[in-house]
C-alpha cells in the first residue's frame, strides 16, 4: 500500500482540499487543522487507503 502526501500552501487552500476530498468520497481519519505545528488532515479514500493534506511550511 502507498501514502500519499500532499501540501498546499496556507490554511485556506487546506479547507478547500478538505471539502473537495470529502466531496470525492474521501473520509477523515483526523483532522488537525487547528494544529499549531502542523496543519494536517489525515483521510482514507473509497477504498480505505490512507491520506495527508497539510500546508506547507508555518500552520498559519
């Protein structure tokens, strides 16, 4: 099985990557947006593989 990584650059761009991998069928695993030392949100797609959004660089 593979994990995928993938960053965005700020906190806005992250909330949209999450409501566009839910809107894909994607599930959260954890949601660490409010974390002040990484911004991440761990998800499963359809078919239970895992995933990370997070922003790269500062969480905010």
């Amino acid at each position: 099985m593979l994990h995928l990584d993938f960053s965005v650059d700020d906190l806005d761009a992250l909330l949209r990557s999450r409501e566009r991998a839910l809107d894909l069928g994607a599930t959260i695993l954890r949601d660490g947006v409010d974390d002040p030392e990484e911004a991440i949100i761990i998800f499963a797609d359809p078919a239970g593989h895992p995933f990370c959004i997070f922003v790269l660089g500062e969480a905010a």
